[in-house]
C-alpha cells in the first residue's frame, strides 16, 4: 500500500483554508486514525453512552432557524439574555437539593429477618418470628424448629387432615420466611410476598397455592389413590395472570411486577400457562411472561436464587431493580435526586448487613451517591 | 406489516424520511453502538464521543422529513460522524498534535481517493466495529446486522435466490429467538 504525507494539508486544517480536494484528504487521515487499534470500551460504557444519547433525544431540541437569527435586533438577544439570567436563577435555588449529594449514613437501618403473619381460614391472625413461643404458635397448627443449617422453619401441621380453609402466610417489607406445607413442599417467602394456601391438601386432584410477591419452592412429589390407583398429584402456583404446574422440583417465581412475571426452573419440569401461551421450562430456564407473550430465555441462578440463601446478588441490573430489591429488605423508601442514574451493578453481598453497608458497596462500584434519611434513601450523582 | 426490525436499511430510511418515529428508533438501534465505538477510537474522549453521536441523529431526528440522503444509510451516518469529529479537530487544533507526533500518513489506494462511497468500504467499518465490541456484546450484535442486509444483497453474495435467502432468514431468526430470546428481549426492555 502505497503511503501519502499530508503533513502540509494537516497542518493548514486547523485553518479552514484548504481546498476540497485536501479537505477529502482529511477526512481519510481521519478515517484511518487509530482504526485497526483494539478499542477499550466495556460493554457498560457503550450502552451507557447509547442510554445517555436515546434520553438527550427525547428532549425537545432548541431549534433556531438561521435566517431568523439574522434578523435578531440587539434588543431581542438582550431581553433573552435577561430571560435566561432569571431561568438560571430560577433553576439555581430549584435545584439546590441537587448539588451533588454527600454520602450520609446517620441513622443506620438494620437488615430484615425471619418472620410473617398467619392469617388463619378464621381470620385470626398470629405474627411468628424468631421470639414467638413454639407453643403457642403450635395451637394454630404451626411448628416452629430448626432446620439443618440453623435456620428457622415453620411447619404447617396437617392435623386437622379433612378442614376447609385457605390459611395465608404474609411477609412485610422486611421480614422473610421458608414454610414447610403439609405435603412437605418447602416455600422460601421473599419479603413483602404472600402465600395462600390450603389447610389441607388431601382432598384435591391438585394441590393448589396463589404467590404474590416472590417465591422459591422445593414441591415433594405427592400422589393420590384414585379409585383404587396410585396417580400423582399436581402441584399449581397460581399468580396474577398465570398457573405454574408441577410435579416435583425446585423453581422461583418472581411476581412483584404482576405485569412482568419471571418464572425461573431449578430442576425438575414445569409449566407455566397463562390466558395467552404455555411454556415448558428445562432447568436453568427462565420465562418473562408479560400477559401478552412468555419469552423464553437462560437464567442466572445465582442471580435469581441469591435472595433465599440470604444475599443479594446483582449481575448487571440497574440501580432501580437494586433499589426495590433494597428497599422491600431494609423497609425504606427510596428517593431519586436525578432522572439520568445510570450503570449496572455486579454486586454479591450478604442481606445480614446493616444498609450502610450496602449503599457503601454500591457507591464503590459506581458514581452513586447515597444518604439515609431515617426510612427513606435519597440516591443522587 | 413487518415490524422495523425485519426491515432493511433502505426502506427504514424512506419510513422515516415519511415521519415513521418507530423506524428512526429501529436506525438508533442499529446503528448508535457502532458509530459510538468509531467516534470514541477517533477522539479518545467519551464526552465528545457522546455528543458526536447525539448531534448526529438529533439532526436525523430534526430533518428527517427533508433529507435527501443519496449515499446509502450507513455511509451517510459514518460521514456526518466523520465530519463532525473533523470539527471538533479544527477547534481543538488536534491536527497540530498528530503532526508533532509525526502521525500525518495516509494509506492511499491508488485508485479510490474518494472515502466511503463504496458500500464494501463501509461495511469494512462497520466490521471493523464490531471487531471491537466486548464479545458477549459482538456476538448479539453480529446476529442482529446479519439481519439487516436486504435480501438482495445477501442472494447476490451468496449466488443464490432472494426467496432462498428470506427461507434461510426466517430459519435462522427463529433459532436465534429460541437461543437468544431472552438477551434480546431485555435489549429491547433497555432500549
């Protein structure tokens, strides 16, 4: 290849006194400016800058005409030079909240725990957490033990084997639970979540429960005699706009956007159906399911999974999903200072912490401020 | 009606051009992540790689209905970026700085002095691009262009039918749902 220097025609650019031809010259100089060189953007910076971009189109766009601006007097730019002193001001004290924020963490919130309120077919209701007598809650039909790792377990005892009911276990924001139902099905209750389910399951064909919220179920495989056969009995999450049915497997359902449900399979088979489709799921699958498509996909089990083992683990969502994920754990509100928050969080930290501790990671692995506010967390730049 | 993803280059020009907002959506899709990257090798600067890129299509956006773009969509979007970033040079006098360095060559094929007329030197680019890409990034892209050739384009390189080419198409899109479906789908909920 044959090579050219156009130092001359490069030096004159700046200039603007070059010919056409030079200035073609330019431009393939520029061309080939650093083009075979590895670029060093991440995937993050890209589609950052491709937010940023999208959300600065969307803006209305000052446009002036040219011609018009010719005709400009002197007066009319001095009357928009006294506008635009005023809009400064204007904008000035509106926006003096949102000088850059200052990381603040007076006042410490302390994570979540173990707890949820039984509401019973008869309306009683029982909160039960670690410091409730195992007693008392064991008139209700509730056993409280330990399980393996320590942790404590409610079981729902199935003494009352033929009662009709529906009993409905709930989580607040901050509060989280694992339930043992009578068929030995374990529900891991992530917080501000609810699990209705009956006292009994022996009389159906199914055995059926509805989710709201988010939860992770391990179902036992149960059968039934049938006219003298053995058969299985299917194992149905209703939630807002779909059923999940099984027979026996480990799988998470995230609902708390009744508009956007994710149903994720650990092992074993499900179905998922809702008014519209129906998806088979193979482990490590996950399904989106917006009412109108189910659209399937890989899952992130760790990702998924990371609630009910006790951490919050984020692999790439922005900081609106880390903050619900946050704020239904710590019981806080959240309050953002400015609409164009952007970055994704790679974050795995365990849900024990106090807040602090959280938002100081978070602010680590990005340019987020964050500042506590009794129960509410502003987040700003 | 196809949906703006299904649509070639040409035509999601004159839909636009017709103040199709949906097809000038579909063009920042395609094309925002490419000429960001060439804008960022050229100025080093993510700041003014942002505003390049920004000043570009909000121009598209501003005149769409008046454009006469003669060349085809791509060339004409690498050019307006190219120009802009000669002028950002020009104000910065950055010239000034690559000739102290000694860096004022250029490779010259003898034949073609003019720059990106040729749709085969744009695609070099647009290659050249996607080469750069983080690899999870390139692959998902990589997919999504290959999409993008008219059917034409893509039966005159293969030597085969355009019916052929759209048979192939709608195959490899299908299984590209099934494998990728999700990756896809939450592109489309981030964007």
């Amino acid at each position: 290849m044959e090579k050219e220097n156009i130092k001359d025609i490069l030096q004159k650019a700046g200039k603007k006194d070059i010919t056409p031809q030079e200035e073609d010259k330019v431009r393939l100089w520029l061309l080939q400016l650093h083009q075979q060189e590895p670029s060093t953007l991440s995937e993050e910076q890209i589609k950052e800058a491709g937010r940023h971009i999208w959300t600065r189109l969307q803006q209305p766009q000052p446009t002036i005409d040219p011609v018009v601006r010719r005709l400009w007097s002197r007066w009319v730019a001095a009357v928009a030079m006294v506008c635009c002193i005023a809009a400064g001001a204007l904008y000035y004290f509106n926006m003096s909240d949102n000088t850059p924020l200052e990381s603040v963490y007076g006042g410490d919130v302390t994570p979540g725990k173990t707890g949820a309120t039984l509401t019973l077919a008869d309306g009683t209701q029982i909160h039960i957490d670690d410091a409730q007598s195992g007693d008392l809650a064991e008139q209700f039909g509730v056993k409280i033990s330990k399980d393996a790792d320590g942790q404590i377990i409610y079981e729902i005892n199935d003494k009352e084997a033929h009662a009709i009911g529906y009993n409905t276990l709930t989580t607040t924001r901050g509060e989280q639970t694992k339930v043992r139902l009578p068929d030995g099905t374990l529900v891991f209750l992530n917080a501000l979540s609810s699990l209705r389910y009956p006292t009994s399951f022996a009389d159906n064909t199914e055995r059926t429960v509805s989710l709201s919220g988010e939860g992770y179920f391990q179902v036992t495989k149960a059968y039934q005699d049938i006219a003298g056969k053995k058969q299985v009995q299917t194992f149905v999450v209703e939630t807002n706009q779909q059923k999940v049915r099984v027979l026996g497997t480990r799988f998470n359902i995230n609902a708390f956007n009744p508009d956007l449900i994710v149903t994720t399979l650990e092992e074993g088979a499900v179905l998922v159906s809702s008014t519209e489709a129906t998806q088979r799921l193979r482990p490590g699958e996950q399904v989106h399911n917006n009412g109108q498509q189910m659209i399937l996909g890989q899952a992130n089990m760790d990702e998924v999974l990371g609630w009910k083992d006790g951490n919050f683990i984020f692999m790439g969502v922005g900081i609106h999903t880390v903050m619900e994920q946050v704020s239904r754990w710590y019981d806080v509100d959240v309050v953002y200072n400015s609409q164009q928050i952007g970055g994704l969080f790679y974050v795995n930290i365990s849900r024990d912490k106090n807040l602090s501790e959280i938002l100081s990671v978070l602010e680590k692995t990005s340019g987020i401020r964050f500042k506590i506010e009794g129960r509410r967390v502003i987040v700003g730049t | 009606m196809k949906t703006p993803p299904d649509i070639d280059d040409k035509e999601l020009l004159s839909r636009m051009c017709a103040g199709d907002h949906l097809a000038f959506q579909e063009i920042y899709q395609r094309y925002h992540e490419l000429l960001y990257i060439f804008a960022y090798r050229k100025l080093k600067d993510e700041v003014e790689a942002r505003d390049v890129v920004h000043d570009v299509f909000a121009w598209l956006l501003e005149k769409g209905a008046s454009l006469s773009i003669n060349s085809t969509l791509s060339s004409y979007l690498y050019k307006s970026v190219l120009n802009k970033i000669f002028d950002i040079f020009r104000k910065k006098d950055t010239f000034q700085r690559y000739v102290d360095r000694g860096e004022y060559y250029i490779d010259v094929d003898s034949k073609e002095t003019d720059y990106l007329i040729r749709e085969k030197d744009v695609r070099a680019l647009i290659d050249n691009e996607i080469a750069a890409m983080p690899p999870r990034m390139r692959e998902v892209y990589e997919l999504k262009y290959r999409q993008h050739l008219t059917h034409e384009e893509i039966a005159q390189q293969l030597g085969i039918s355009p019916e052929t080419v759209k048979t192939h198409i709608k195959h490899a899109t299908k299984h590209l749902k099934d494998k990728l479906g999700l990756v896809v789908f939450i592109v489309y909920l981030l964007n």
